[in-house]
C-alpha cells in the first residue's frame, strides 16, 4: 500500500497540477493520494484565494470521480492555524499546521528561509530558542480543540533549519519537555504525520518528527501516517522505505488511512 495525505499543487505553492500529480501517483504504485492545498490565510502569501479555493474544490472533486477506478482522491487542505476555518466541510480531511509565530499584529513565517527563521528568533524571543519552542509548540497544543482538524501537520516545523544542531540539541531536556507535554495533551484526539517534505528541499536528512519525538508520540499511543507534503511530483515517494523503516524502530505496527470518512489503523507491513 502507498498513501500520500499532503500534496500541493499548482493551486498554491506546488510546480504541477492535481492532474500530473494523480498520474505521476498512479505509476509510483500509490492507492491513496489526499490534496491539501494551503487553506486561505491573510497573512500567507502561498494560500489559496478564495477564488482559487472554489476552483480547487470543484477541480480535486471532479478528478476524483474522473480516477475513481484507477486511484482514491481525497480532498483535504492544510489550514494555517492563523486563520481557522469553520467547519471541515466541504472537505474529506482537514491537516492543522503552525507556519507563523505571531506578535501583536505581526506574522512571521518559520519555514520560509533560513534568515527569516533567524530574524524571527531575534526579533521575537531576544534569540532564545527554548522560549520559542514552548510559543511554538503552545501553538500547536491549541488545536487539540480544533474539531474540524483531522491531522497535526509536521510536528517539529521549527527544527527545519536545525539538521547541524546549531539552533539547539534535538535532545535538549527543556526543549524536548516543551514537545512532550504538546503530544501528551493532544494525545489521540488527532493524528499526527510523518513528513518527509523538507528532506526533498535537502533541509533535512529525517523527517519530521525527529525520531526522540516520534518514540515519544508512540509512548502516548498517538496514531501517525506517512506524508511527503508533495510540492513536486517527483518527490511524491520521498524518502519512504527508510521513513517506514525509521517509524517501525521508534515501535510502531501501524499507519492510519481514510477510508469511508473514518481515519482507520492499517499493519504497517502492508506499506512500502
Ligand atoms: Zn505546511
Ligand atoms: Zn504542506
């Protein structure tokens, strides 16, 4: 079995259209392929307009009938949690994700470079990681209430920039407390991803989570399923055996798929 639950397309930042995404899905072998095209956000300049979220909707919707034989399409989008959206409907699935640290008015993304996330480090928090962890991560425990999210998106997004450790140690006890007590509150009210995305930008050599905080979602009986967050459909697979080989050692036997609108566990032997 093979499931891709974050997948942008041409629709926000992605290089190809849902189209091309689906066919390249289909000769990579994948059974599931979820859309979750960024949600509209004022304060994110890659969001979808609402214009374009309309066509969004009425374009996945009708490939989806189109491949209904050959692949399952979901419709999903990733909703920046600085602007929330009243209800999952009209969609299949809905991923929570933290891409801004705010201040006041101010919306600073934390993945969009390098400099940025330096910046927004001095700037907000005076360059002290550890007060920006436990801002990030308050962030993230706050959907635990958000009903209409299905799905925690990269868990550990403010690790992007830190592969060398030169922000803060993966394993640094006050940070790691921080992480710990966002996966213990949120527990198995939602699911969690593994997301190979910033591996395929060369960010990254492991996906999120780090794997310390991946056997602690598995101590807290968290539930997970594997991701690309797919901006280019060559990377669709990206990194996968070595995820699924990476997800088994932390004590996970299972991935979550949608089926039948019910997010269910499937053996994570059927998986490559
Ligand atoms: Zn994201
Ligand atoms: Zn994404």
């Amino acid at each position: 079995m093979r499931v891709n639950m974050h997948t942008h397309s041409v629709f926000c930042d992605g290089k190809d259209t849902p189209r091309e995404m689906i066919e390249t899905a289909i000769e990579k072998g994948f059974d599931i392929l979820g859309f979750s095209g960024h949600g509209h956000s004022p304060c994110d300049d890659v969001s979808m307009s609402l214009e374009a979220t309309a066509e969004y909707i009425r374009t996945i919707r009708s490939l989806q009938k189109e491949y209904q034989d050959r692949i399952t399409i979901y419709l999903g989008i990733e909703q920046d949690k600085t602007c929330r959206i009243p209800s999952k409907d009209p969609y299949d699935f809905v991923i929570g994700s933290v891409h801004f640290l705010s201040k006041e008015d101010k919306h600073v993304p934390i993945d969009m470079s390098k400099d940025v996330f330096i910046s927004l480090l001095e700037e907000f928090y005076d360059g002290d990681f550890t007060a920006m962890a436990e801002a990030y991560y308050s962030e993230i425990t706050q959907m635990k209430d958000f009903e209409e999210v299905d799905i925690i998106g990269h868990l550990d997004l403010l690790m992007k920039y830190n592969e060398d450790e030169s922000f803060i140690r993966f394993d640094d006890p006050s940070y790691v407390k921080l992480a710990e007590q966002c996966i213990y509150t949120i527990g198995t009210s939602k699911l969690f991803e593994v997301n190979t995305g910033a591996i395929a930008r060369g960010m990254r050599k492991s996906p999120y989570p780090a794997k310390n905080l991946l056997e602690i979602l598995h101590s807290a009986g968290a539930g997970i399923m594997l991701n690309s967050d797919c901006h280019d459909r060559r990377y669709l697979d990206c990194a996968f055996p070595e995820s699924l080989a990476l997800i088994r050692s932390c004590g996970f036997d299972c991935l979550y798929i949608l089926k039948d609108g019910e997010f269910i566990p499937v053996d994570i032997d059927q998986f490559h």
